[in-house]
C-alpha cells in the first residue's frame, strides 16, 4: 500500500484572499497530490480555501489558541496542536504567526519554513524592536523566504539572522493567465476616459484614500478618466463615501471581489498603486503581465520590479506626487501602448511562476 503523501501544516493570520494566500494556492494546485495540507486561519476566514483545485488534499484546521490566553498558555496549546497533528514540516506566514514558530522551539523540533512578505501597517514607519529582537532570536534555527530585496536585506542586516537560512524567492504568477490578449470581464465603468484601475484589499496600508485624492486633483486639472476598484474589505464603505465627498462618485466603480482579475485588467488602461506598504506586490505584477501601464508610490521593491522606462512614473508617499506619476499617462494612448509592452517583456524574463514554484519545492523538500 503506497505511503501517504507528506503533511504540511501552514499557519496564516488570514486565509482570506490576499498576496501571500494567492501565492499558497498557486503552488500547492501546481503541485496536486505530492502533499497534504492542514491549514490554521488564525482569525478564522478562509475564503482563499475556494482557489485550491480538486486534487489538492487539505484540512482547515481552528487555532487552538483563545482570546486572553498567557503567552505560555498559548504556546502550550499550540505545542500540542503540532505534537497532535504531527506534520512533515510547518511553514508559518508573516509576524502574526510567530508563536507558532517560538512553539516549536522546544525539542523535538518540526522542520519549520518561515515566509516574510512584508510588515503590518503598524510597522510601516519603522520596524518595532520587541518584534526585530524576536525575530532574531525565534528564526534562527529556520529556514526564511523572502520575496523581495528590500526583506532580504532586513533580515540579513537588522533581524541578523544567519545567510544559510536565508532564501530569496522572487514572487512569480502565471503570465500564461494574465496576458494582454484574453477575454475582457466587461466591467461597467461610469463616465468616459481612460480607465484607472487598482486592485488591492481595502484596508489601510493600501492607503485607496490617497489614490483617490490624486484623482480628485487630476479632475480638477479638467482631466477626464473613470476609476475601477477591485477588492473588498473593512474600509469599504468609508472609501465609498470619500469618493463622494471629491466629487468623484459619477466615474468611479468599487467593483468589490471580482472571481477573475486576469479579465478585469484587460478593462484598464493603466494600473495605480497607493500603498504605504508593499514588498513584491502581486497586483504590479498581474498589471505587467496584462501589458498595462503602471504608476505606483515606490515602495518595498516596485521600482526594481518594473522596467526602467517606469520610473517617472513612480511617487512618493504623496496625493500630488502620485497625481503627478498618473498625469501623463491619462491623455497620451501611445505612452501607455510602450510602457505596456515593456512591462510584459519585464514579466516574460523575471517573474514567470515556474521559477517560484520549483524553487519553493526544493527548499521544502519532503
């Protein structure tokens, strides 16, 4: 009777749809079969649960761990969780999943993978000491992947974790799939002009309130364009409400979640990214591939992400700044075409998936 495949046992603070959720359901549907998956939601949402393929053998699992535990309460609870469960390897996602690291601590160990794909908005300024001397003393028996440049030089000169536990693994997406060519969704964008478009969970760090200040003051320079926003989440409503009060209400759409962003990108004319912060946004990604012009606050690693052409384009954490990025992609067809094209070219060379997903199945290697 043949051995059953390894278990793997993956802890998120979410599983609902989001970069580092979207990047898991692409490499474990590559993979099928060669593994099983028990998954920890530690706030309990698993809507990315929906991505995973038929093949894909998986379990979502509730965290032991209760509101108003002790920390030795919690990592006791948690030991115990990985001593029932038993997995292959555990692989916990960003500093919400911490404890689960700092558990594991304790003989006998379980081979823990570690992914860092960026800080909490609390973090966005600056990263808290309690959380780099933690790092430093939680992840150095780890192995660490990070997606972005600007990561691996964190956690080499900041959490000073040791080189041979270090692994940059470049985000990658299926450039087959978000492709300039496809069917189009057909999103119904009021107004007339060009169509901005961003796509991003709406929480704060996106920072969409900035996106849409530059749009107000792009309006009022007399420029015509309408604005599409794909994704959903807490500031919502809020963000809805701004958009009235800037008079922007007749030529902007919150499309919310949309089952096929490949589709939605082939209904824009240029991408814009407002984040505070990001490391290797998925989104500029998806946006290069889809042959679509980008103008984008320069954080984490968008300015290398993106053809050197690119960098006018590029703002800094600023409504007018990132006004100034979009500016003179609104009125002029031609720019938009060439940037386009470069960013394809860009995503062909450097961020085909193929790439991520064999160098993530060697380094988890069970």
């Amino acid at each position: 009777m043949p051995a059953s495949p390894p278990l793997l046992l993956h802890v998120f603070s979410t599983f609902a749809v989001g970069g580092p959720q979207v990047r898991f359901a692409a490499l474990v549907n590559r993979f099928g079969p060669r593994w099983r998956h028990a998954i920890v939601a530690l706030d309990g949402r698993t809507g990315c649960a929906e991505r995973l393929g038929p093949e894909v053998r998986f379990d979502l699992l509730p965290s032991p761990v209760r509101s108003g535990d002790s920390l030795p309460r919690r990592l006791l609870k948690i030991r115990t969780m990985l001593r029932r469960v038993g997995p292959a390897a555990l692989v916990t996602s960003n500093w919400g999943s911490i404890e689960w690291a700092m558990a594991d601590l304790a003989p006998p160990r379980i081979r823990h993978l570690h992914m860092e794909d960026g800080f909490n908005p609390d973090e966005a300024a600056g990263q808290k000491p309690r959380r780099v001397l933690t790092r430093r003393a939680v992840l150095r028996w780890s192995e660490v992947i990070l997606p972005s440049t600007v990561l691996l030089r964190a956690a080499r000169e900041t959490w000073r974790l040791p080189e041979r536990r270090l692994h940059h693994i470049p985000n990658g997406l299926d450039i087959r799939r978000f492709r300039p060519d496809g069917p189009r969704a057909g999103i119904a964008v009021p107004g007339e002009g060009p169509v901005i478009g961003t796509v991003a969970a709406l929480r704060r760090e996106k920072n969409l309130g900035r996106l849409l200040r530059a749009c107000a003051l792009l309006r009022g320079e007399g420029h015509h364009f309408r604005l599409l926003v794909i994704g959903d989440g807490g500031e919502r409503s809020a963000l809805e409400a701004l958009a009235g009060e800037l008079g922007l209400a007749g030529c902007t759409l919150f499309a919310g979640h949309v089952p096929d962003p490949a589709a939605a990108y082939r209904d824009m004319d240029l991408f814009a990214l407002s984040s505070d912060t990001e490391q290797m946004p998925f989104s500029v990604m998806e946006a290069m591939a889809s042959a679509i012009p980008v103008a984008a606050t320069a954080v984490g690693d968008v300015r290398v992400m993106l053809p050197a052409e690119a960098a006018p384009h590029l703002a800094a954490l600023d409504d007018a700044a990132l006004a100034t990025a979009i500016r003179p992609l609104l009125g002029d067809a031609g720019l938009r075409a060439r940037l386009g094209a470069a960013n394809r070219a860009k995503a062909e060379r450097d961020y085909d998936e193929e790439t991520m997903f064999q160098a993530y199945a060697a380094l988890i290697g069970v």
